[in-house]
C-alpha cells in the first residue's frame, strides 16, 4: 500500500512489493543487485505473474488471438513487444515461435515489410517492430539485414523516418516512427550486427532539434499526447520513451532535453510516485495496474531520472 511517507522509505519496497517483470529492472537499474540476482528474478517472468500470463494466452500455432497485427493490442505483434518490455528472456522459445510466425506470414517488398494483403507496399513502423523482435529474440530469419538496410534508405534528411513517405510522399519525420525505427536499429547494432551507428546520431539529432516533443517550427508542444506516458506505449511515441531512448544509449548531456526531463519531474505525486495514464483505447489480455499510482511509470521514469541526475535515487543500504 502507497503511504505518503513512500518517497522517503517505502518506494524501494513498494517497487520490489510488485510484479517479477518491474523486480528485476529495480534490482538491475535502480539497486544495483548483483548479476546473478538480477538474472534469476529476471527468468520468473516466464513462469510468474504478467508475462506467465502472456505466455499461456498464446495459440498452438504460435500466434496470439489469432492474430498477426490486428486487433491491437492482443495480437502476436503487440503481445511479443509486451513480453519484450516485461524483460522475458530472450531465449524462450514461445516467443520465438511466435517471431517466426509473423516473419513467415509477412509480405516482402525489397526488404520492406507488411501484414495487409490489400496494401501491396511495405509498411516502416511494421517493418521496424519485426526487426526488434527478431533481434531480440534471436529469430533464425536471414532477412533481417536486408530489412535492416531497408530501414537504412528509408531515413529522412531531417534525421527522422515516417511511414506515410511511401503513401503520401512526406518529407518530415514522424516521431512515433522514427521512435519505432531507432529503437529497432538500436537493438540491432546491441546484437553485433552491422553498424548503424550514423544513421543513430542522425535520428537523435531529429529528436534533440525538436526538444524531443516540440515543434521545430514553433517550439510549442507538437502534440499533447506526448506529454502523458501510459505503459504499454504501444506503437506511439511519448517524452518519456524518448527519454528512455536516450538512457538506453547513455547519451550525453545535452540542454535539449531539460524540458522534457523537467515535464517527467513536475509529474511527481507527492507520496515519491508517478501516476498511471489511462492506456490507450483498445482490448489488452489484461489489466496490469488500477488507476493511480503506478509501479511501471515510477521505475521508468526513476531510471531515467537517476541517468539525467547522475546519482542512483535508491541506494541499496
């Protein structure tokens, strides 16, 4: 139970209080527990709570609600980047079923990727999801660097990609795309395959030119919905994935981002937590969190704030 003593001595045990998949990122980023701890909290989230539940809702064809793309957010795509950001390891083999699923049924377009049959070109957001998800869980799929250079030529002069250049001929990147894409193409380059390192820092100067979530033009705040984080973030871009993005790199400071690592900090309650934003519209396998404070914004949002301040917030004593 949240008190409002918790910023002061509860919320290290509030967090650990919680699912597997939130116990290993606190021990892992916010504790500093040894590795080995770290490893075998990590391995409950197959077999325990959120991701154990994930894992049992999959079809013996390897998809989940029958699903590849669509209905979000209970299909196989949606449902392996769940799994994906519960921390599941990325040696099991039902999510590896299920990658393989969506590689085989996905229509190829010189390397661009789409689910829709009655769409007959590629699809970038589509075709960055399924990059991340193969890289992460190992996919046996010999494609993916032709995809990956796919991705590649698909970036912007502006540093950004967005999906609709295909469909409509825009020049100016997307942020929920090229969120998508940079974090896809990240992965890659983690799993050490080839560099990708340019067309990176092209796309975090995109995002440092606009502040992260304003617009180049105007410095306003380029969408409101931004400035809310629910989690899953599923397929949009927020500030606080952007910053995510950012300590996933260990970027260096840059002023860009002080506004929207001030907006994070403001949204603090007064117990030390961060509140749940209503998740997006749509039907999910399950509820994670009531409304009010939330384990998945607190840990996400103290992991990015202890990288931008540069001191651990709950040091293990």
């Amino acid at each position: 139970m949240v008190t409002d003593s918790l910023a002061e001595d509860g919320l290290k045990e509030w967090l650990l209080a919680g699912d597997p998949s939130i116990r290993w990122q606190v021990m892992q980023h916010l504790i500093g527990s040894p590795p080995a701890q770290v490893a075998a909290e990590r391995e409950r989230v197959g077999t325990e709570g959120w991701g154990a539940r994930l894992l049992a809702a999959q079809d013996a064809d390897g998809l989940w609600a029958g699903a590849l793309y669509s209905p979000k957010w209970t299909s196989t795509t949606y449902t392996l980047l769940l799994l994906r950001q519960l921390g599941l390891a990325p040696s099991n083999s039902q999510a590896r079923h299920g990658c393989e699923r969506l590689w085989e049924a996905a229509s190829d377009y010189e390397g661009g990727l789409n689910f829709a049959k009655s769409i007959r070109e590629p699809e970038t957001c589509i075709t960055g999801m399924l990059v991340l998800l193969a890289t992460t869980f190992g996919c046996a799929e010999g494609r993916v660097d032709r995809t990956v250079n796919w991705l590649l030529n698909e970036q912007l002069a502006d540093g950004g990609w967005n999906c609709e250049t295909i469909r409509s001929g825009s020049n100016h990147g997307s942020f929920h795309t090229s969120i998508t894409v940079m974090e896809a193409l990240l992965a890659y380059q983690e799993a050490g395959e080839i560099p990708v390192k340019a067309a990176l820092a092209k796309g975090e100067e995109f995002f440092l030119r606009h502040r992260l979530f304003k617009s180049h033009r105007t410095a306003q705040v380029a969408d409101e919905t931004f400035t809310r984080f629910p989690f899953p973030p599923q397929w949009h871009f927020d500030v606080l994935r952007g910053l995510e993005y950012f300590h996933s790199v260990s970027a260096t400071h840059d002023d860009r981002l002080q506004d929207a690592v001030d907006l994070v900090r403001n949204a603090r309650r007064t117990d030390g937590s961060w509140h749940r934003h209503r998740p997006y519209p749509g039907r999910t396998w399950f509820q994670m969190e009531p409304a009010g404070p939330s384990r998945w914004t607190t840990l996400r949002c103290l992991r990015v704030l202890s990288w931008w301040d540069g001191t651990p917030p709950l040091p293990d004593q």
